[in-house]
C-alpha cells in the first residue's frame, strides 16, 4: 500500500479540485438542474474521492471525474425531481399562457426545457451531457458506461423525439 | 426546423452555463481536510473498520474457546449453580456410626419393615431416599476395616481397657505388641558413662 505525507496527499488533491470542481459542478448541474444540489452532489464526489486512493491511478481525469460525480448526482437526482414542477402540468400551462403575459420566446424555451425534463432518462442524459461543451462522445461514452456509438444514436433520438413533441404543441397552441 | 435546433442548443447551453456560486473549490477543500484531519487522529473509516474486524476476531476467539471448554467437559461455574439437585436415591449415603446393639435391632426389625413397605407405595422423595440407604449393603464388622487398624487411642495399661480394644475389633496379638512398646517407653533409660582419653 502506498503511504505518504498526509500534507503532500492533501496538496495534490486540492489541485484536482481547482482544476474539476467547475467542470464537475456543470455534469451536476445538467442532471439535477439546481444549483444547491449540485454544489452538494460535487462535494461528495470529492469527498468520496479523497477517502479512496482511486484518484491517484485515474488515466483519465475529466472522464473518471465526470462519471464520479455523474453517479452521485444519480442518487440525488429523486430528490431534484421533487422540486421540479409536473411536466405535464407545465405543458397546459405554456398551451394557456397568452402571448400578452409572457414574450413568445421565453415560454418557448421555458416549454422546450420542460419538456427536454419529460423525456426518459436514456435519452436525456446523453443529450444534456452531450450539450456541455468539455465532454466528447467518447467521454460521455465512458460516464454512462456505454458505446460511444450507443451515444450519439440515443442523442439523435432524443432531439427527434423533442421536435416531434415541440412542434405538436406548437400546433396545439 | 432549423429554428428549432437553434432553440433546443441555446437551452442546452444555457443549463451548461449555470455558474456555482463563489467559493465552491474552498469549500470543497475545507471538507475534505477535515476528512484529512479525522484520518490523521486515528478516527478515519480504514481505523475504524480495523478496530472492529479485531473485536470481532477477539469475540470469535473467546466464543470458540468457550465452545471448547464447555465440549469438553470441564465443569462451569454458571453450569454447576444451575445444574439441579441430583435425586437422593443416587447419593451415597452418609452414615453415622450407631452402636452395635442398635443396630442389630434395627437389622432384625427391617425384615418386617421392607415386607410392609414392598407393600405400600411410597411416592415421596424423601422417604425414597431414607429407604435407599437401608438397601445398602451392611458392613459384616464394625467399626470398618480402615478405623480397625487404628488402635493408638484405644489401649490402655488395666485390663478393662484391654478387653474393651479386643471388643472393639483389634486382635489381641497387636493388644499385646502394643503393651510391650508401652512398657518399654516407661523404663529409665541407662546412659553409659562417656571417656574420652587424651591424645596419644
């Protein structure tokens, strides 16, 4: 086993968390879509990290960082959704809304957004971590534990259905 | 659709955009060195499950030697507190002496005694237990062979006390050998003179 100066270990450590915790907080975020809860899911991460050695043989950093604080978000994530309001509920909401109290822009990505929370979470995950700029297929490949492959055809799948989903509100409205 | 592309990656990197608020990467690492310093005094989960794998293999230890102890046979406090009486028909009995005559008559009397109670049938415990040491098989002699040997205290010097041993079972040879070593202790004893002549 390796042992070393408890200092020195620390040190290391806190310059993986000035490097990640953004990047870690955004994996978060796209998940729980809360900042609070995000900020919590990132601190555990790190603390689960530190009290294993695992981080010290990560080949690679984002991705093993990524699909870390992907797993915790996971847990939490029953919990954000209970803060979320009711997708459905929002869709008659955004069908009712008349264009004098909201700007037709607006209630149309407040629209697109809920309904991107109403898709089933095969397709949103890829899509939402797909969406932040840092992470490649390749690593979102390796966050979930799929082909990359696997990846991009469920993005696909998921912008398809949310057009379909969209535009038939769009008509309804 | 193109606008519809432009609105769904304007909303996807809104969310991407979210911000943490100010002092995330301090917090982080104010948590973790208080991890740090829990490792560091001894209260870390590694000391924690080694502390518990060591009273457990302790536990395992004592059980087993327990176990072994009490396998084989040896006797245990609680056990032997516990254990309950024996039954008294199994006890040896403890007799006192009695004098011959009484015992006699008590030996002539018992015949008639065990018919009657080979008659009756005596439930109690207690009365099993007084009939039990009655069964016993009875001594041809008394008093028993190991007192008969010892014949220091019995003897005296008149002839009473001498006929009183021979009653009490010693043989009038070992009577006899007994007197004549106390006769013997009783005479003066003649120290002969002691002569030392000087040196040549």
């Amino acid at each position: 086993m390796r042992r070393d100066d408890p200092l020195e270990r620390e040190q290391e450590f806190s310059g993986i968390v000035e490097r990640q915790a953004r990047f870690m907080f955004r994996v978060a975020y796209s998940l729980l879509r809360n900042v609070q809860d995000a900020e919590d899911a990132v601190q555990e991460a790190f603390l689960k990290l530190y009290r294993g050695d695992a981080w010290r043989r990560m080949e690679d950093e984002k991705a093993f960082l990524a699909r870390t604080v992907w797993r915790v978000a996971l847990d939490r994530a029953p919990r954000a959704a209970d803060r979320m309001d009711d997708v459905a509920g929002m869709e008659l909401a955004a069908a009712g809304a008349s264009p004098e109290s909201h700007l037709a822009d607006q209630a149309e990505r407040v629209l697109l957004r809920r309904l991107i929370d109403g898709l089933p979470e095969e397709l949103r995950q890829p899509l939402v971590l797909s969406a932040i700029e840092e992470m490649t297929s390749r690593e979102v490949a390796v966050v979930m534990g799929i082909p990359e492959g696997t990846v991009r055809t469920r993005v696909m799948r998921a912008r398809a259905e949310l057009k379909k989903r969209f535009t038939g509100m769009e008509v309804r409205r | 659709m193109k606008d519809f592309d432009q609105l769904l990656d304007g909303v996807l990197q809104e969310d991407t955009a979210a911000q943490p608020r100010p002092g995330l990467e301090a917090r982080v690492m104010a948590r973790v060195r208080m991890e740090g310093r829990k490792y560091r005094s001894g209260f870390g989960p590694r000391n924690l499950l080694w502390a518990s794998s060591i009273a457990m293999i302790v536990c395992v230890v004592m059980a087993a030697s327990i176990w072994y102890v009490s396998d084989r046979g040896l006797p245990q406090p609680d056990k032997v507190a516990s254990r309950a009486p024996a039954p008294i028909l199994n006890a040896p009995a403890v007799e006192t002496p009695k004098p011959v005559v009484a015992r006699h008559d008590a030996h002539l009397s018992q015949g008639k005694d065990r018919q009657h109670l080979r008659l009756t049938h005596v439930d109690s415990a207690n009365e099993k237990a007084e009939h039990a040491s009655e069964d016993e098989p009875r001594l041809e002699t008394f008093p028993a062979v190991s007192q008969k040997g010892d014949v220091t205290g019995w003897f005296g010097t008149s002839d009473g006390e001498k006929l009183a041993a021979i009653a009490r079972g010693a043989s009038p040879e070992t009577v006899a050998a007994y007197q004549q070593l106390r006769s013997a202790q009783k005479e003066p004893i003649d120290i002969a003179a002691i002569e030392i002549k000087p040196l040549q």
